[in-house]
C-alpha cells in the first residue's frame, strides 16, 4: 500500500532536480590577434533540444565550434560536456561528442562501411557493437545498399547522410552541425532537419546547430544569435522575434545582426 506512494515523491524528488545541461559554456572570449571572434559567450544546452546558432559571416560560429571541439583553447572562459571540463577532462569530455564539419571529411577511396569501421575503431568501440550500430544507422539513413560502395560514387547529400551517421555512431550527448546543409540540394536539406529533429527528439542528444539559413529553424527550436562575437538574443523562436520586434524570424534576425558589419 505505501509502495505507489514512496515512489511518486522518489519520481517527484526526481522531476525537480534541475537538468544538468549538456553543454554549459560559460565566459568564453577567443581572438585571432588583435580580432576578437568571441567576447565572453555563455550558453547552456539540454538534452533533446535543437539550438540554431544563428549569424552572419564573421559572427564567431566556427570558432565556437572548434573551441568546444577542442581543436582550439582558450584561457578566457571554461566549456563543459556532461559535466566534463574541457581543459581537466579533455577525452571524457570529447567521449560524449559527435560532430559534422562544413567541409567534408569522409575518405573518398573507402566505401561508405569501412568509413564508419575506421572511426568507430578510433573511437573504440567493440567490433561487434560497431557493426550493429553501423547497420541500424545505415538503415536509418537510407543507405543500406550504399554499404559498399566507395564514398566517391555517392552524391553530396548521401556523403553527407554517412557524416550523420559516423557522428552518432558512438551515441554521442552532444552532436554539434556547422552550416550542415552548406551545397546541398532542397530535398536533402529537407531530410537533414527533419533527421536532426528526430534523432534530438527520440534519442534525447543536445544539438547545436549553426547556421545562417532562417528556414533550418524550427519553431520549436531554441535560438542563439551571435553577431560580431557576442550572444545578442537567446530563446525560444517565438520569443526572440517577439522581443527583437520583427515580424518573423528573418526579420528578427535582420534587426539583431543590424549593427554587424556587411556579410562577406
Ligand atoms: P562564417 O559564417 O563565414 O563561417 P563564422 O560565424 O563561422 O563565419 P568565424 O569564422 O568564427 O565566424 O570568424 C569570427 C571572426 O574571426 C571573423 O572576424 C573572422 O574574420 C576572424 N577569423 C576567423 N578565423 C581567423 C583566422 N584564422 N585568423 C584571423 N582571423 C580569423
């Protein structure tokens, strides 16, 4: 008779715990020389959400990104994933991270599998796990039948597809997208968003997405706009173009990033 009870308030004591973000950047600066690309950016994500970064050209997006990829370092500021400091816990923290570039960076002369083998070699992962996991995500993104086929032979939205897939082999909490549907065509942007949509949803990862395409964001996305390196709006969609005063997203953004320099 006490069990039903004892566990709701368990449940409840649960539900109240404040969700640890996945991602917490907190007073990150970064310059190349005199140019500063970063002035003192925060930020938090939560698991199962998709953030646009949104900005224009020059705003600080690719540096954020390599910062939290680790491939720079500040001394400005402190990043963490899972809870893993960047700096003290480097391949803890890097452990829970999936990426895709802009550029593309599958190896042409291997097939689509052998691809996906070598990274999930890389990151250590038990042969056998690595090809249910490489299965079930080919099945995922349409390209079973591609398994063999060397990755020259695909098309840039299917190489693209096998740059998702390699990025969530390893379930990462984290996946971060740089201007991911950066060449592709109308239909395969399509297939991307939606995927990055659902994998957040059924698979509970924290995305951050950055892009300058307004019609990537959905409007149950959370926005971050950067502009000249500094975080000038945050929220959710219907929130930052209410406070911006626009009358949708772009315009939102036109009015945010006003004060920026001319796109190049
Ligand atoms: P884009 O959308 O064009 O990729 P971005 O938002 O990713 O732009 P960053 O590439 O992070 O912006 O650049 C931020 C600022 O830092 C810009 O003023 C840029 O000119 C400068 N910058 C970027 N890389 C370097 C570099 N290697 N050396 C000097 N300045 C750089």
């Amino acid at each position: 008779m006490d069990a039903a009870p004892t566990q709701d308030a368990s449940n409840r004591d649960a539900a109240d715990q404040p969700a640890v973000p996945v991602l917490r950047v907190t007073g990150l600066s970064y310059a190349y020389g005199k140019t500063k690309a970063l002035d003192d950016v925060s930020l938090e994500l939560s698991s199962g959400r998709v953030t646009a970064l949104l900005g224009p050209n020059g705003a600080g997006k690719t540096t954020l990104f390599s910062l939290i990829t680790g491939l720079f370092d500040s001394r400005q500021g402190a990043i963490e994933i899972a809870s893993h400091a960047i700096r003290r816990a480097r391949s803890k923290a890097l452990a829970q991270l999936g990426i895709v570039f802009q550029a593309q960076t599958l190896d042409l002369d291997l097939s689509v599998e052998q691809n996906l083998r070598y990274f999930a070699a890389l990151r250590g992962l038990p042969g056998g796990t690595a090809q249910q996991r490489i299965a079930a995500l080919l099945e995922e993104i349409g390209l079973t039948e591609k398994a063999k086929a060397k990755v020259r032979t695909l098309s840039g939205g299917q190489r693209r597809r096998v740059e998702v897939a390699r990025a969530l082999l390893d379930r990462p909490a984290l996946l971060l997208l740089d201007e991911p549907s950066t060449g592709l065509d109308i239909s395969t942007r399509r297939w991307l968003v939606e995927h990055i949509h659902r994998i957040a949803r059924e698979d509970g990862i924290a995305i951050l997405m950055a892009t300058h395409l307004v019609d990537e964001v959905m409007p149950e996305d959370d926005l971050l706009v950067l502009n000249k390196g500094r975080i000038v709006a945050r929220g959710p969609v219907e929130q930052v173009i209410r406070h911006s005063g626009g009358a949708d997203l772009d315009e939102a953004f036109t009015r945010l990033t006003a004060k920026g320099e001319a796109p190049s």
